[in-house]
C-alpha cells in the first residue's frame, strides 16, 4: 500500500483536508485512515468515518510513547483491511521525522510501496510561528513533499504570495499548492509516492498540555459557543487548538478554535459528545468549571 502522512501544527485544518481526499477518492472503501490525537479523548476519527476504515491512536504522540503501537496499528491495517492507501494523520505536535523513522522499520519494509508528505501551513499564523519555534517548523516545511498553504480565503493576495516566496527558499524541492479547508482540487498533479529516506534529526516541540472530556447529555449551542469564545480571550490560558462534537437541542454540532477563530457547524452523528483543549499555562480548575456546567467530564 501507499502512504500518505497529513501533517502541520494544531488548528492548521489537517482533519479537514483528509476529509476532502476522502470524497475525492473514487473507491473510500479502498482508503484507510490512521489518527493519532494528542489527547486521551479523541474527537477526529469520529470526524473522518464516511465510508473508511479509520483507526485510532489516542494517549499519547506516534513521534514519542506509541512507536510501538503505531507500527502494530499499520501492519494490522495492511494485513486485515489490504487498502491500497492509507492516510496518517500525526498529531499537530509530532515531528515528521519521527514518523517517517517508524514507517522504514524492518516490520513494515514489506507493508509499504511508498510514501509521500503531505504538510500544512496555516496562512494566518505560520510567520508568528515560525519565530516562535523555528527549528521545529523549518524542519516540517522541509520534509514536506507537499506544502498545502491553507487558509488563503483568511489572508490577502499579497500575503499568499509572499508566504508562498518564504516557503520556497526554505523547501525549493516541495510543491507548493494554496488551498483553502485544505482541498487541493480536482485535476492537480501531485508528485508519486516514493520509497522513504531516513530523515535525520528533528526538533521536538514540548511543553503543550492537552485536557480531554466526554460530554455525556444534551447542551445548549449557546453554552458551548460560549465557551469557545472565553477559550479564544486567553482567559483560560493560551489555548492553541479546541474541538468538540456535541449533541445540542438543536442537533449535532461541530465546534473549532483554530488561528484565534470561532467556529460552528452542523454535524453528523457521533457515538458520544467530546471536547478536546490544547495549550499552555490552562486554567484546568477554571476549565473544569465551565465545561461541567454543562455536562462535560
């Protein structure tokens, strides 16, 4: 089978362009998924479930504690399922490196044709970033295959093409495609996948703390946006990414705190409400709080 590993940081739309190469695939029966979520309670292979097998490696990080683990899930997927594809969505703290190191293990030489490295870039926060921690994400542009430079709807023409300029001089080999909810569109050549090389040394990005609840009754749509939006002031510390799927009086919803934005969508179905934050220096007394006024625990 192929490999294709779905990469960027928390928030940059990972869960969203997987989605999109979902509908795009003509036989989804044929595609596997494998997530790994940073957090004890997942939220994103309730997401992807159209039609694909999806597989999930919660608990912990595929670059750090479940390598093991991770290997296991990918030759179980190959022997039990036979896809032709499989799709690797890391979580958005996971070095690619790492990854790619456990997929050239002896135990999957004979599982895997080839890969390729699909990362995203958030057009609205990759140069605060990218100061922030250079060397982690200098390092995830340049193992890239694909750079997928997300979220231009969010940012200016301009902007686009000066980012676009930036990932250039540090990736010249990487194609480079803009898009927005992470669709690369139909007819857009891609490169092959191609046998993995040892990707050297990367640089881990630590110190983020991930806090995780079920939500196990009906809320109000009110209640949650609310929420999100004290999540999205800082008030509760500086949360990097929020997600949650709850059942609401008004149906199933889909609610993100991404790139310092609020959203809220309907949604479909899942087999229970669950909420997921990721930051820094979290107020979890104060978060605790709020989300079991509603119901979360």
């Amino acid at each position: 089978m192929d490999v294709d590993i779905v990469a960027g940081y928390l928030g940059v739309g990972k869960t969203t362009c997987i989605l999109e190469m979902i509908r795009s695939e003509p036989d989804p029966s044929r595609l596997a998924v494998l997530v790994n979520e940073f957090g004890d309670v997942g939220i994103d292979a309730a997401l992807l479930g159209e039609g694909t097998e999806v597989v999930e490696l919660a608990s912990g990080c595929i670059c750090c504690t479940l390598r093991l683990d991770f290997r296991t899930q990918i030759s179980d997927i190959a022997d039990r399922w036979h896809p032709l594809r499989l799709l690797i969505e890391p979580t958005g703290v996971a070095t690619i490196a790492q990854v790619v190191r456990s997929l050239r293990h002896s135990d999957l030489v004979d599982k895997i044709d080839g890969a390729r490295v699909f990362v995203l870039v958030d057009a609205v926060t990759f140069t605060e970033r990218l100061r922030e921690s250079p060397a982690f994400f200098t390092s995830q542009v340049r193992q890239a295959d694909v750079l997928l430079l997300n979220k231009t709807d969010l940012v200016s023409p301009g902007r686009t093409e000066a980012l676009r300029a930036v990932l250039e001089s540090m990736n010249p080999e990487a194609w480079i495609i803009p898009t927005v909810n992470g669709r690369i569109g139909e007819g857009v050549e891609l490169p092959a996948p191609h046998p993995l090389e040892d990707p050297g040394d990367a640089e881990v990005l630590t110190g983020l703390a991930s806090l995780s609840y079920e939500v196990g009754r009906l809320v109000g749509r009110r209640e949650v946006r609310d929420l999100f939006d004290t999540l999205n002031t800082g008030e509760m510390g500086r949360i990097e990414r929020a997600k949650a799927i709850v059942q609401t009086v008004d149906g199933w919803y889909r609610f993100d705190l991404a790139s310092g934005l609020v959203d809220e969508r309907p949604w479909g179905p899942a087999p229970s409400g669950r909420l997921v934050v990721i930051g820094t220096d979290m107020s979890n007394e104060t978060l605790d709080t709020a989300v079991r006024s509603f119901g979360g625990k």
